[in-house]
C-alpha cells in the first residue's frame, strides 16, 4: 500500500474530528479502493454523533470517489435515514451514484436515486453526472430534465438565501454532451434565473464544453 494512503487511513483513527475529516479530504483525492474498509468503519462510527456531520459529508465522498464498491449496501441504507445536517444527502447521492454505475448501467443507477424522491439526495447524484461527464439514454435525460424544473427543488435545495438555481446547475452542466435537441428548452429556461454558476454553466453547455469546476 502506498505511504500516502497509510498516512492518510492513520488520521482517520485521530482523537479529533477535524484530523479525521482531513484524512477523508486526502483518501478522497488518492481515490484508492485499498482504502475503502477503514473509510467505511470510519463512517459507521461517526454517524453515531451527529456534531461531526463535516467529517461524515467528506467520509461518504471519499467511498464514492474510491469506487469501494462494497459501501453500496451501507450507504443506500444511510439514505433512508433521517439527518439533520441535510448536506449529508448530496454527498450520499454523489456516491451512491458514482458506486452503483461500477455494476449496472447509468440508468439503473438514476432509478435508484429517484425512487427515494429526495431533491438533496437527487442533487448528489446529479453532480455526480456532471463531474464524471456521463451521458444518460434520453428517457433518462428527458426524466432529469422534469425533476430539475420542478419549483419544489429550488424550495428545498439552496445553496444561500433566494436562491432559485435548485438542481439545475448539475443538469446545465452535464449537458454539455446531450443532443442540442434534448437540453435547449431546459438551457433557455434557466436563462431566466440570474446565477452567476448556472449562467456560466448554461454558456459552456451550449458550445458543448464542460465546466471544469473546483472540488465540492
């Protein structure tokens, strides 16, 4: 095993929760399965304290980004839960995402997200979509489309006060590689929000680019 991620699997048993966070934080750039049991031991013990949900947001997105296939099962299941720190649900959907697309098809994988009908949760996965720039069959695309333009998303998911932007930042920017056809009324629409991140979004994905953006 590589030093680095023994270095970092070693702050994952640290007395405090920020020494913990850090070595997720690190566990999730090297993105090695090697690491995968101790982050998931990790996550199980920390969700017992709901004050440490920083730790558990960068714990769950370190499963995801460490394709630790087995993590599936626990973190379907953590899904279901009820959190108060509702950030927990983006990065479960993130993973569950990026987990589930190891073994079924990208479609499979949106039904699933879907079926727990939670924006939070659907959030995650669509960012997911976007930064791995995958592209979905164009029932599932029309079915992102529908979730993305529904007011109660941008009721339930904002980013800071009045913002209306909901799932659509994700969904303009895994567009990039969807069929003209396919986005240019969702992309006119979000025309109509004044978002400096969905804007630029929506530019890029109508050349086609992809929105390099910075780590969440």
């Amino acid at each position: 095993m590589d030093d680095k991620i023994k270095e970092a699997i070693e702050l994952l048993h640290h007395s405090t929760s920020k020494k913990r966070e850090s070595g997720a934080k690190r566990l999730r750039k090297l993105a090695s399965p090697l690491a995968g049991k101790e982050l998931l031991k990790t996550l199980e013990k920390e969700v017992l304290d709901t004050r440490t949900w920083s730790t558990q947001y960068h714990l769950i997105l370190a499963l995801g980004h460490s394709k630790y296939q087995p993590a599936l099962t626990n973190l379907t299941e953590l899904a279901k839960r009820e959190f108060d720190a509702s950030v927990l649900y983006m990065a479960l959907g993130d993973s569950i995402l990026r987990l589930s697309i190891l073994s079924s098809t990208i479609e499979s994988a949106l039904n699933l997200i879907h079926s727990y009908d939670n924006f939070r949760l659907t959030y995650g996965a669509y960012q997911a979509i976007a930064m791995l720039r995958l592209v979905p069959d164009e029932h599932s695309i029309k079915e992102m489309i529908r979730i993305g333009s529904d007011p109660k998303g941008a009721e339930i998911v904002r980013g800071y006060p009045n913002d209306k932007t909901g799932l659509r930042k994700w969904i303009a920017s895994a567009s990039a590689g969807w069929k003209d056809e396919l986005k240019i009324d969702f992309l006119n629409d979000c025309d109509k929000i004044q978002d400096h991140h969905l804007n630029m979004a929506v530019e890029s994905a109508r050349i086609g680019k992809y929105v390099k953006w910075n780590p969440y």
